[in-house]
C-alpha cells in the first residue's frame, strides 16, 4: 500500500512527458528483466489504459507519445511499442 501510495505521489507531482517517458523507461526494464527485448514490445494496455494509470487525460498521453514519435524517440503502432532512442526518452524521464 505504501508503495502504491508512493507511485501515486510522485506521478501526481510530474509533468505528463515525463509521466510517459518514464512509463515506457519502466516497461522496457521489465521487458528486460523477463528476457524479452527491452526495445520493442507489447503492451497489453490502450492508450487509454495507460492514460489512467499515469493519472491523465487521454488525449494528453495519445499528444506525448506523437510528439515522442516525431521527435525519433519512440514509435507506436497500437498496441506494438518501439524504443529508438532509450537515451534520449531517459534523459525527458529523469526531469
């Protein structure tokens, strides 16, 4: 519970590009940790799923993960997720 509580707080306390760049720096470690590529992976999760567990619009998460594309971080193809630029989503994650 504490740790949840925790999660909340800080999503709360974020600005939303750094709520999703930090959400798929996440995914990718734990694709990772299951040895499965830390790259390109599946989300089980909509756009709107993903929006409500980050605590934000839907429409918001849908505008960063575009602008995320078009800035060669990250491209998105429904549910199929592709990390181009682990560095650089890092670097907007730590903010």
């Amino acid at each position: 519970m504490h740790d949840e509580h925790t999660r909340l707080w800080q999503i709360l306390n974020q600005p939303s590009d750094v709520k999703v760049a930090g959400f798929f720096i996440t995914m990718s470690y734990k694709f990772r940790n299951q040895g499965c590529s830390p790259h390109s992976f599946r989300l089980p999760m909509s756009r709107q799923e993903i929006a409500n567990y980050l605590c934000m619009a839907s429409e918001t998460a849908c505008r960063i993960i575009k602008r995320f594309q078009k800035q060669g971080l990250l491209s998105a193809r429904g549910h199929e997720y592709c990390i181009l630029d682990p560095e650089g989503l890092t670097s907007i994650a730590e903010q």
